[in-house]
C-alpha cells in the first residue's frame, strides 16, 4: 500500500472538513456565503481535476472525486440539519449555478485554442481537446449534483423513519447517494470500455471511505459541539425543501404526540386512532386480529415500598421487553398506569399466546440477570388475551377490549402471573415456565 498518498488523502478530507465546519461555525459573524463560495470553487475542481492516485496494484481513485464530492454532500446535510431547508435550498442553488456558470466560462475559453491566434507554444488542439473534455465532465457533474444534493435530503427524510440512530441516519443517507453517483458518473465515464467494473468499484470503495469520515465527523460535530435542530422557517411552501422542513416538523411533532414518553411505545391516542381501522380492515378481508391487555402485578406495592422513581423504571423495562418481542406490524402500546395493550394484526389466538408466555419469560430472564440486582426484584405480568374472529364477530373495538380485559381480571382474581385466552378447537396448556396459563 502506497502510505503517503493514503495519508494525503486523509489528509486533505481532514482539511476539507475542518474548513467546512469553520466556515459553518463562523456563520453569525461572516454569514454562510463564504462557506457558499468556497463549496462552489471544491464543486468545479472536484468535475474537471484528473488526478489519479494508485494506493496499490489495480486500485486507482480520483481524490478531487473522493474528497471534494463527499465534502460538498457533508456540507449540504449539515446546512439542513443546523439550519432550515431555506439555507440548503440557497446552498443547492449556489453550487449548481457556480458549476454550471464555471462550465460556460470554460467552453467560451475553448474556443480561443481553435481560433487563429490561439494556444501556447503550439498546444492549441492539445488545449482545446482538454478544455471542452473538462467542460462536458462538469456538465455532467452539474447535472448529477443537482440529483445528489436533493438525492440527500430526501434520502435522510425517508430513512429517519425507520432509523433511530442518528449517526446511522448520516451514514446511510451519504452512502446511497455516493453509491447512485458513483454509477452514473463512472458509467458516463467508462461505460464500454474494459476497465469500466474496475473503476466502478474503485471509485465505490473510495467514496465509501470518505463516507465514514465525513459522516464520523458531522455525527461528532452536531453531537458534542451544536446540539442538532431544525430551526424556524418561513417562505414559498412549493418548494421542495421547504416542503421537507415542514414534513420534517410535523412528522417530529406527530411521533412525540402518539409515543409515551417514558416507555418509548405507542400511546393510548394512536391506539384509539389506528386500532379500529386494523380491526375494520380485518373483519374486511376476514383476517384474525389478537388482542393482548398486560398488567404489572403488585405494581402499586413497588411504588410504594420503593418510591415511584423505581416505578418508572418498571414501566419503562416493560416498555423496552415489549417493544423487543413485537414485529414491525403489531401495535404496542402504553394503555395507561401500569397497563399495556398489544394489538396484533393477521395473529390467531394461539399465536398471541406465545407472544404472552416469551414476553413472561424474557421479563423474567431479564430481572434474574440484572447486575446490579433490582431492588423491587422480579415483575410479574397478568395477560388477557382476546381475538377476532374465534372469540366472536365484534362489530366494535370497544367489544374486542372489553372481553381482552375481562380474562385480564379473570387473571387478576386468580393470583396474577397468568394467561388467560381461550383458543377455538384447541386444549391450552396448564403451564408456560413458572407462569400458569388458563383457558376462559
């Protein structure tokens, strides 16, 4: 491995970053607009400078590729994170139009090389060959940056959905545009030529690692040095970012309003809103629909004895067992106090039983292993289980839950710890770990 140009090369993404961020931090004496330029000029050098660098046999990169392009994504996603969708709009709009206005000046000087006249020292064809090549790369890279800039605003939106790290929102979100880049700007490259799959991938595992320290450093930065935010935004709504910053806002302000906050799952007013549409939509297309209710036993004894700061934390570990034992479909969610509600779409009875016992027996496996020991010990649960259509035709949610919480009491009555269901055509087993299971 060629060590000094791998260590020039980190070297130069360290000071692109640095400026970055320098420029950034100097925002609210200089403004952003020298940070604008500055990622306007990178954006130019990083279509039309042709450097390669071998950091072993076959491996050639492009460090104006590697560097400058992942440097100029960096930028974009941290001026929409700390700022507002209005600045990465004028940001977006800044780096086209100095590529696409660069590209223009560099096809108008062209043309002195072909003229009478033109060129040094007899280089005119040599020159005009390189700069009208250098002005077609950054057409296309003016074209592709556009792509990408939005690319990664828009890949950030829709993977903050199901991605609840924050670094690996910024990781994944830099990877798929570099990967979409990289395909398009290699294959306009190479595409029919020999080396085209080689390029592909070396020109993939380049931006890939500048990937990772680029998105370390942005990660570090908004996590240790600005806390991350969406600041206020106002303006012309039928643009593209500020739709996203709004979207943003309202899907921020909608996931506080339908979670608990202690517990992390859903709460009773996303229950009352989604789980009659799953019940509708089941009785429409004649699919089961399982209903669990859970309650803590002697939970009003551990806030008692042990003060109700330990009673939080038996909320919030059953909050977290739940949450780990449910799939993407079922809705998990805290019903109220120490009671929680499991709706379980396309789920027989028998099947919402095992969910019952394992949530049982991983909130007992997790009180038993517990370094240091819980002071209250171990928590027990009373289940109440219900299911659409075996335990009847519930025209109603309010019918579904009524019979859920009656085996829930039934449970209760009988000492707690227990399961209470009843399957159609099926003999329930007396005994699940150290829990009784009980058929109504």
């Amino acid at each position: 491995m060629n060590g000094l140009q791998l260590g020039l090369l980190v070297l130069e993404a360290a000071v692109m970053a640095a400026l970055v961020l320098a420029l950034f931090r100097a925002r609210s004496l200089l403004g952003l607009s020298p940070l604008y330029i500055v990622m306007g000029g990178f954006q130019y050098l990083e279509a039309t400078l042709s450097v390669q660098v071998e950091l072993w046999p076959g491996f050639v990169l492009y460090p104006a590729s590697s560097v400058m392009f992942t440097a100029n994504l960096f930028a974009v996603l941290l001026v929409y994170l700390k700022e507002d969708a209005t600045e990465a709009r004028k940001l977006v709009y800044g780096l086209v139009l100095a590529n696409a206005g660069l590209t223009l000046v560099s096809l108008l000087v062209s043309a002195h090389f072909v003229l009478p006249g033109g060129g040094v020292n007899g280089s005119a064809a040599l020159g005009a060959s390189e700069f009208i090549n250098n002005a077609k790369v950054a057409t296309v890279g003016a074209t592709l940056l556009f792509l990408d800039v939005v690319g990664i605003i828009l890949a950030y939106e829709f993977i903050s959905r199901y991605v609840s790290s924050f670094y690996l929102r910024i990781l994944s979100s830099l990877l798929v545009i570099v990967a979409f880049d990289n395909l398009l700007f290699v294959g306009f490259l190479f595409y029919g030529t020999p080396g085209f799959a080689q390029a592909l991938v070396n020109g993939m595992l380049a931006k890939a690692g500048a990937t990772v320290f680029y998105g370390t450093v942005l990660w570090t930065y908004l996590r240790f040095i600005e806390p991350r935010g969406v600041a206020a935004n106002e303006g012309d709504v039928a643009d593209v970012f500020q739709l996203l910053t709004y979207r943003q806002k309202y899907e921020l302000a909608r996931r506080r309003m339908i979670h608990d906050t202690l517990t992390g799952l859903y709460n009773r007013l996303h229950f009352d809103e989604v789980v009659p549409q799953a019940l509708a939509h089941a009785r429409r297309y004649e699919e089961p629909l399982s209903l669990m209710i859970l309650d803590g036993d002697h939970f009003k004894s551990i806030n008692d004895r042990f003060s109700h700061l330990e009673g939080d934390r038996v909320l919030t570990l059953m909050g977290q067992t739940l949450g780990a034992e449910v799939r993407a479909a079922d809705i998990a969610c805290r019903y109220g106090g120490d009671e929680f509600v499991i709706a379980l779409p396309r789920t027989h009875a028998e099947d919402a039983l095992a969910l019952a016992q394992r949530v049982q027996v991983r909130l007992r496996e997790t009180c038993a292993f517990a370094s240091p020991p819980f002071p209250w010990g171990t928590i027990t649960v009373t289940i109440g289980v219900a299911c659409y259509p075996a335990d009847g035709a519930f025209e109603t949610l309010e019918e579904l839950v009524r019979v859920a919480d009656m085996r829930l009491y039934e449970g209760k009555r009988a000492g707690g710890n227990i399961v209470v269901w009843k399957a159609e055509e099926a003999e329930a087993p007396r005994i699940a770990g150290t829990s009784e299971v009980a058929r109504a």
